[in-house]
C-alpha cells in the first residue's frame, strides 16, 4: 500500500479479508498463518477491529476460534473505505480539495493532533506523493504538480473511500452526469453497467469540480489528442460535451474533454458491437502503435485457446491506454490491496511478460510498468477471462447483476448460478427489466429500491451461502404467505 495505510491496518484487513472468505470458525493459527502474524498480534487486532468495525458487524470470538458476522447488503469494500477515509493521506487531501486554505499548524488544531505525530506521520505521506510526482505545500496546505496526476490522486483517494463517504460532487447532479454517460455509451457504442457507470462519473463529476474552481488540465500529449481526433469525427464528440457545457454553465476545452474521455480507460467497460470492437483496434494501430506493439507482444506469447481475438486485444489496448491519461505511476490504492497474493496467469507466463515490460518500459509513456506490474499481470488474466467466457456464453442470458467489473464478473457469476440453481429455484432477467425481487452486484448502488446483495469482487464461498441463504429465506416467507 506504499505507506498509504498503517501497518496494523493493513493486517486488521487481511484479517478480515480471510474471515469473509468462507463462513466458519476460523482456526486463530490458521488465521495466523495467513496472515503472517503470532497469535499475540492477532489478539491485539481483534481486540480493535472490534472497536473500529462498522455498525452490524461483528466479531463473534470463542474457544473455538473467530467468526464474522455482517449484513448481507455490505461486503469488503465498506470496510476498506472506512479505513481509508480515516488515513493521514486522505483527509489532509480531502481539505485540500475542500479549499480550506488551512496552514498545517492549523490543521492539526482542527483535528485535534500534535505536531510530533503530524510530523511522523507525513513521512510516509510525502514519500507516496512523492512516488506519483507530487509536493505537499504546508503554508497553506496545497499540492503541487502537473493537474492530471492530481486528479489521479483525488480520483484513487476518494473512490476508495465510497461508501463510507459520498462521491464528490459539488454543486452537480448526478442526473446530468448520467445523462452525458449514456450519450457517450451510445455514440462510442461500448456499455457501463450501474455500478461501473459510477466510477466513471466520479471521474467525470471530479473533472467538472476542478474546471469550475479554477484548475485546468494540463496539455494533453500529441497521442491522445490524436485518438480524440479520430473518434471526435466518427462519433461527434464535441455536441456531447457541449451540452454538458451548457447544462452546467462552464466552458469546458478541448483539453478538458480529452481528459474527461480519456478516463473511460480507467474505469470497466464493454464494446458492445463487433464493430466497435474492431474500430478501437483500428484506431490504436493509427494513433499509438507503441500501445498495439506492447498488446500485440503480450498476445503472441499467452497459449492459443479458444477466445476472440478481437474481444482480448481490445481489452489489453485499453488496459494499457490508462498511461496515456495520467503521466505517472498508476498505484490504484484499493486495486493494489485486493489483488494481493493473487495469480491469475501461470508463474512462466508472468516471467514472459515481465521480460515484454522490461523493453517497452524505455517508451517513456511506459516507463512505470514494472512499478505496476502487480496490477498489470491481474488485469491482463482478467482480460483473458473475459474472453474465454465470452466465448462460451450461451446465446440467451437472464440477468439482473451488476458489476464495476463489466461483464466479466457478470458472466462468471451467471454461469455460476446456472451451475448451482434450476430455473425453478432463480430466474435471472436481463438489465433492461423493468423490475427483479433483488440485485447482485460487487458495488452498492445509489438510490435504488431494490434489495442488493453486495459481493466481494472476486466471489467466494461465502458469498454463495450468502445467496443459499437469501433464496432460503424467500422461500419460507413465500411458503407462509401460500
């Protein structure tokens, strides 16, 4: 986490991360084990998760062992962005966003904390910022460097932190976000589930707050203006951010809506046409053949299974293509965290690609692919997941699920319960209902009225029992109600 979290705090969060992933008694060795702590240490942070845990949760400790009790409508997400609003990080950025104008003197007399521990604790501060090319000015508190890493910063900063904080908005409705998004989606043809649209309208909702206090974009460089360009004048981008303009009474610049569209590629998505598809492809060769030389290497080396092969170059172009947004390492804090100890890709392949980052890291747009490497061999599994299942997928799909992951994560679960349920027990209808006794998603959804079983991001036994218990319970209060 590169210093952003404590120590004890990361660990309290493996802790809970192991206890979400079956629903049992765990062994306090075993935990241990896991966890790389002794059981001293385990005790100690037990004893304060269970101070710091939100409401509803609960630690139940026995002999035994440890179990974890929670709400069925809250996963792990709720209690990483607890703890990462509360980071020395976040909420000293959070004031700076603010425009509290506060020197750090006045600062700590705000939040109630001396100077010895403000000192110490800036240290790991000043060394992450330091990491994504950015200074922390004290006097008064303000940050410095080039406004697209900021942005990346706020961006990283407080979607990590939602829910335990509202997405940052200032003086902008949600509505007319939506409504810019789904003109994108229909002109760009690609899709943004509900909870996926979410991140890119933190993106976009972040953009638009920035241009109206002030902060312009810095210059955008000469292959994304480019790529804009050429969708620009195939997809008549330029109305679309125009009306945006309007609506809101600003004028946002032509570097401005680069920006703003070059965001999608941090956020998950689907095309949703072969052509669409093939187009993307297309205008990578044209406009970044670096990029198409990276994913055309990584594709030669990964087996010949049955995928399309469109549906996977595409999605490692635009895995790649966050570099061309934000000039900087890309440490996606929460991202880094969860995929922790995960391997999708086989250890030969790692070694493989690695070798492929190691030369294109001297292109200077992909100088930080071994500072990301991490996150980068995860998504690019991802990526080959989402082929090989999207090849598969059956021709008729039921669904109401809904992912930040796209559909990827909407095809596993599906296909799940396809395996586990008959279509006596659960029908699964597609997003367009109009209505369905409940949704399945892996990030909570504003403002909606229907019930939500909220997952982990990648689903695990205990989110299964999860489901087993909620259809359990539909069942007997149907079999009363006959």
């Amino acid at each position: 986490m590169n210093g952003i979290l404590e120590k004890d705090k990361e660990r309290q969060l493996l802790i809970i991360k192991v206890l979400l992933s079956d629903y049992k008694i765990w062994d306090r060795q075993e935990i241990c084990e896991r966890v790389n702590c002794s059981k001293k240490t385990l005790a100690r942070d037990i004893k304060n998760l269970d101070l710091a845990l939100p409401d509803k949760w609960h630690l139940v400790n026995t002999i035994e062992g440890i179990c974890l009790e929670k709400p069925l409508d809250e996963n792990f997400i709720h209690l990483f962005s607890a703890f990462f609003s509360e980071t020395y990080l976040f909420r000293l950025c959070y004031d700076i966003y603010d425009e509290k104008e506060l020197s750090l003197a006045a600062w700590c007399k705000e939040n109630f904390v001396s100077p010895a521990t403000i000192y110490r604790k800036l240290a790991p501060v000043d060394r992450y910022l330091e990491s994504i090319h950015l200074k922390l000015e004290n006097k008064p508190l303000h940050l410095i460097g080039k406004e697209s890493q900021i942005r990346f910063l706020y961006y990283d900063l407080f979607f990590n932190a939602y829910p335990a904080r509202d997405l940052f908005f200032i003086d902008i409705r949600f509505e007319i976000i939506d409504s810019f998004i789904e003109d994108i989606m229909r002109k760009l043809d690609i899709y943004f589930s509900p909870a996926a649209k979410i991140q890119y309208a933190a993106w976009i909702g972040l953009s638009l707050t920035r241009i109206k206090r002030g902060y312009p974009i810095d210059i955008r460089g000469e292959r994304t203006t480019k790529t804009w360009e050429i969708f620009n004048a195939k997809n008549d981008l330029v109305s679309s951010f125009k009306m945006l303009a309007d609506e809101l009474q600003i004028q946002i610049s032509e570097a401005e809506s680069i920006f703003i569209i070059s965001c999608i590629f941090f956020c998950s998505k689907s095309y949703t046409s072969e052509e669409s598809k093939a187009y993307r492809i297309k205008v990578c060769k044209e406009t970044t053949p670096v990029t198409y030389q990276l994913v055309e290497s990584i594709f030669n080396v990964l087996p010949q299974t049955g995928w399309d092969a469109n549906d996977l170059l595409v999605s490692l172009i635009d895995t790649f293509a966050m570099f061309h947004a934000v000039e900087c390492p890309l440490f996606l804090a929460q991202e880094r965290f969860l995929i922790t100890e995960e391997h999708v890709l086989s250890p030969d392949l790692e070694r493989e690609i690695a070798a492929i980052f190691h030369k294109f890291s001297k292109e200077p747009m992909y100088a930080y692919l071994h500072e990301n490497q991490d996150v980068l061999m995860y998504r690019i599994g991802i990526s080959i997941q989402t082929a090989i299942e999207r090849t598969n997928r059956p021709p008729t799909l039921t669904a109401k699920i809904f992912s930040q992951n796209g559909f990827l994560w909407e095809d596993l679960v599906k296909k799940t319960i396809r395996s586990r349920y008959s279509v006596q027990q659960l029908i699964i209808v597609g997003g367009g209902h109009p209505q369905a006794d409940f949704i399945i998603t892996d990030l909570p959804l504003p403002r909606s009225e229907i019930p939500q079983l909220v997952w982990n991001t990648n689903p695990t036994s205990r989110d299964w029992q999860m489901l087993d218990a909620y259809l359990d319970a539909k069942t007997h209060q149907e079999d009363e109600l006959l």
